[in-house]
C-alpha cells in the first residue's frame, strides 16, 4: 500500500470513529445524566439495597464516599487473590493449577484497579470460573466505580453549600446494571455476529491441512470482549488480546473495537455539561480530548507508515508486530485510542512499534489518559487539568480563579497539583529502582529484558508508565512475571489508582461545599475555544516539564537513532 493509499485509508477510518462518536455522544451522554441525578430505584436495584443494608436516599460526605470506595475495592482484591489461589478445587479450571503468589497478588491487583495488566497467558493460566466470576466481575465493578467517582466530582461542581457528593453505593449499582450490563450484552451480540467466540468447550484437538494435531482454546470470549473495551478495561481472554482471531477476526471488528473502547469516555462530558447545567461545558471538554486524540492517532500513523527501509517499503509500513488483516493503519489507530484510554488492549505488538511509534504510546499514557481516558476516570482526570488551567489564567490577569461558579482557592489548587505530580512519581520512582537497586538491576537485565541498551529501558519505563496510569498494556519483550515486577507494579497500580481517587474526591466535596459565585466581566469564560487552547496547553506543559528527561533516555534517543 503507497502513502497515498495510506493516508486515504487513515481519513476514512478517522471519518467513520469521528461520525460514530459523535452520533452516539448526545443520546449515551443524556441517559447516563438521566441515570445518576433520577431519584427512581429499580426493583432490582431495591433489592441490592435491601441485601446489603442501604438506604439509597441517604447521601454520604466524601470521607465516607472514598471509604465505601476503599472497602469495596479492598474486598475485590482478596476475593479475587483466593480464588486464583484456590483454582484447582473450582468447577471448569479446565485441569489449571493455582496461580502463584506474587503471580495471584499482582493479578488481583490489576483488575481491582482497571488497569488488567497480564503478567501471564491467560489461556493456559486461568480457567473459566476465574475468569467469569474473577475477572469479568472486576471488568464491570472497576468500571463502574470510575464512573463514580467522576459523578461525585461532577456533582461537587454542580452543587453549592452541599455536605455531600452522592451515595457510592447507588452510583456503582446504577453504574453497572443500568449502563455497563446493558451495553455489554449488546456488544456482545455484535461481536458474536463478528465472528468472536463464545464457549465453553475448554480445549479441543483438531487436525491441521498439513496433517499435524493442534490444540485450540475455547471459552466465554465474546461476552468479556464487550466489558474489556467498554469498561476501558483491557485484559484479553487470550494472550494475543486483540490480535488473537479469537477475540478480533476482521479489520471491522477491529474498528468495532475502538469505537467501544472510546465511545462511554468521549460522552462522559456531555453528561458533565447536562449535570452543571451548561450543555457547552461539555462541549468544550470533549473539543480537548478529542484534539489530542487525532493529533495523537495522526502522529502514530505517520510513525508507523513512514517509508524509511527497503523492507518497509515493500510493505507499505512498519509491519513488525501487525496482524496483515488490520495493517499499520487500523494498529496506530488501535494503539492510540488504547493508550489515550486506559484500555490497554492491544491488536499489534507495541514492543515492534518504531522508536517514534512505541514513544508516542508512552507519552499518550503519560498525559494522564484523558483524551478521552478511561471510563470515569478520563473526566476527572481532565477536569483537574481545567482547574489548574483556570488558576493559570486568573495568575495572568491578577484575579481569583473561578471555574463554573465555584473559586479556585489554596485548598483546590493543592488537590489538584498533588493529583498531577502523583502518577509521575509513581512512575519515575518505580523505573529507577528497577536500576538503582543492584540486586534488582542485576535481575532486571539479566532475565526480564529481551533487550538491552535504549529499548530495554524504554520497555521497563512503558511497564511503570502502564501500571502508574492504570493501562495495562506493555512492551512485550520484557518478562514481568518475576518477584519484583509482580510486586513493584502491583503496587504501581494500587497507588496510581487510589491516590488520585482520594485526591479527586476531597476536591469534590471542597467544591460542593462553596456557594456560587456571579458571573462578572472579567470571568473566564470556560466553554470558548481559547479555554480548549489554555486547557491543551496546561496538559502537555505540564506532561512536558515531568517526564522529558526520561522521554530523552528512551524512546526519543530510539527514534531518533
């Protein structure tokens, strides 16, 4: 395919997400408004109240918000750590043993999280109860909670002299059964009809054209395929994710695949804008992430399409790594939304991307996921970067800060700044021990790296940048599934997870709790496209000034080789 072709093939595919998204970002934007601010239960929903002892009309301070949260979340890690290490005794372990400790601990972990990072092959590791009342669980719960917690800053915005921010329970069980379920069984259908899977058959013996006997999976593909790309999950069923025909059969599902992947986080702002009152807030938030988005995806086509070698030429781009039913052009475009989400799911081998092209996946991930992010947590995480833009700006004309009624004080500028700075020290602190620490570097470069030198540091920093941010994807040529990365990106996980949560969370009750303050002459107005400008350009000086110099040891030293 000649670059002409190329691009054509990009506008198309870009045009066709573009139309989808946008199709789809008023009526899934309005209901999920419709669903958090209704003060109707369903009888099912009566029930779960019922069950677990709450009353669903009864608000919560945000203290006791992020407890319900850490609680939850606590729970989910320890059932789901026992029954990987009790998967011998369970029904269909399909003849798999328990999963190994550190193995089992950075797991759990990983799903509790969002983040589904997969330190093994999950056919040949798990069996179908661990994944469908493990993993498929966590896909639904994970997702709903950043959900949650982006609702909890939403109403912090939207309410004035409040004590509350909502009713965690309630928002996570509207969450899943009234948006994530539903979607998901419909997803599944599709993808069905797609040519994806859905078993429980185990392993089947089959006997190839040449003669030879080979074994081949089955299970429950389908129905965790749809939760994995609408919860901005990401954990494959099968350890080739999305390139595994399986899971993805043809460049349409893949393109499928994408649109799932963004279409809940692109209309999380509408449901901002309907929740504050102000249908251009909501405009202006998603104008930010979706710019960055088609710069990002433009970039990483030209990454990877760029005829630089005999070979690649011949090819039409960089095809190492790519499924020759996607092409370079649908896998860019694949690793782009996953990494500006966190998804993390992948239909190509980001570890044989270009210098350029494996760099613009970390830095897409070291932005903070927020165009447009994961399910939940790409609003909040944009949202706290309009907060710091806002206070940028009122520095520059010497006023106080305001943002959508509500004044920018030292008490939301510290919230917010401690929310920037804590994913990168995760980040930068867990790269550099893995070198710091002889014994750990000795290991590290001796048994994890499949390379050395540049590459290799740029697969353990993509390994941090992924945990950190709650991805999930990798470079694959390093081997994670050893005692220190199962730990140290455990615990990677856990703490770019919650920190930000408890951070977001004190911001929203912060928020609830002022009055509204008039809009003057001098007030910024915040749903301009200067605002979409100030708000970019917050995010990547920021991104900027942090991560640069790791940026210059790996990936850009790479490329520019």
């Amino acid at each position: 395919m000649d670059a002409g072709s190329n691009v054509w093939l990009t506008v198309a595919q870009l045009g066709a997400l573009v139309i989808a998204l946008g199709l789809a970002y008023r009526p899934l934007g309005d209901y999920m408004a419709h669903t958090y601010t209704s003060t109707k239960d369903l009888r099912v929903e009566r029930g779960l109240y019922r069950l677990i002892g709450v009353d669903s009309h009864s608000e919560q301070t945000w203290p006791r918000y992020l407890r319900s949260v850490l609680v939850f979340s606590v729970i989910g890690v320890v059932f789901l750590y026992a029954i990987q290490r009790l998967q011998e005794f369970l029904p269909y372990a399909l003849g798999l043993p328990a999963v190994e400790q550190s193995l089992s601990f950075n797991t759990a972990i990983s799903f509790v999280t969002n983040t589904n990072w997969q330190s093994y092959s999950p056919e040949v590791t798990l069996g179908y109860t661990v994944q469908l009342i493990g993993l498929t669980v966590q896909n639904f719960v994970s997702a709903a909670i950043g959900i949650a917690v982006a609702i909890a800053l939403v109403r912090g915005f939207a309410r004035k002299n409040s004590t509350t921010i909502g009713n965690f329970w309630v928002d996570l069980t509207r969450g899943v059964l009234r948006i994530l379920l539903p979607l998901a069984a419909i997803t599944a259908v599709v993808l069905i009809v797609g040519g994806v899977i859905q078993n429980v058959s185990g392993f089947s013996d089959v006997t190839t054209i040449t003669g030879a006997t080979q074994t081949l999976p089955g299970g429950p593909v389908a129905s965790q395929e749809a939760i994995k790309l609408l919860g901005t999950n990401g954990g494959g069923f099968f350890n080739a994710n999305s390139a595994h025909p399986f899971e993805d059969p043809t460049a349409w599902t893949s393109l499928f695949q994408i649109f799932l992947m963004l279409v809940i986080p692109f209309s999380l702002p509408r449901t901002f804008g309907r929740m504050v009152g102000d249908n251009r807030q909501g405009y202006a938030i998603v104008g930010a992430m979706a710019t960055i988005w088609v710069v990002s995806s433009g970039l990483m086509v030209a990454a990877q399409s760029a005829l630089s070698g005999t070979a690649t030429q011949a090819a039409g781009g960089a095809m190492e790594g790519i499924e020759t039913r996607f092409g370079s052009v649908l896998s860019s475009l694949f690793a782009s939304s996953t990494t500006l989400t966190s998804t993390g799911a992948v239909n190509a081998m980001h570890d044989s991307f270009t210098g350029l092209g494996g760099g613009i996946a970390i830095v897409n991930m070291m932005l903070g996921e927020v165009a447009p992010g994961g399910t939940g947590s790409g609003l909040y995480g944009i949202l706290v970067i309009a907060v710091i833009a806002v206070f940028v700006a009122g520095l520059m004309v010497g006023r106080t800060p305001e943002y959508l009624g509500k004044k920018i004080g030292t008490r939301e500028i510290k919230l917010a700044s401690l929310y920037i700075l804590a994913t990168p020290a995760i980040v930068l602190i867990g790269t550099s021990l893995s070198f710091a620490i002889p014994a750990v570097r000795d290991s590290v470069v001796g048994t994890s790296m499949a390379n050395t030198g540049i590459h290799g540091f740029s697969e353990v920093l993509y390994a941090f940048t992924s945990a950190g941010n709650n991805n999930g994807s990798a470079f694959a040529g390093l081997t994670a599934n050893t005692p220190w990365f199962n730990t140290a990106l455990g615990a990677a996980m856990l703490l770019g997870r919650y920190i930000p949560i408890v951070l977001v969370l004190a911001l929203a009750g912060s928020l609830a709790a002022q009055g509204k303050v008039p809009q003057t002459a001098g007030t910024l107005p915040t749903h301009r496209p200067q605002f979409v400008v100030l708000t970019i350009g917050t995010l990547i000086l920021v991104s900027a000034l942090t991560y640069f110099p790791v940026l210059a040891l790996g990936p850009l030293a790479e490329g520019l080789q």
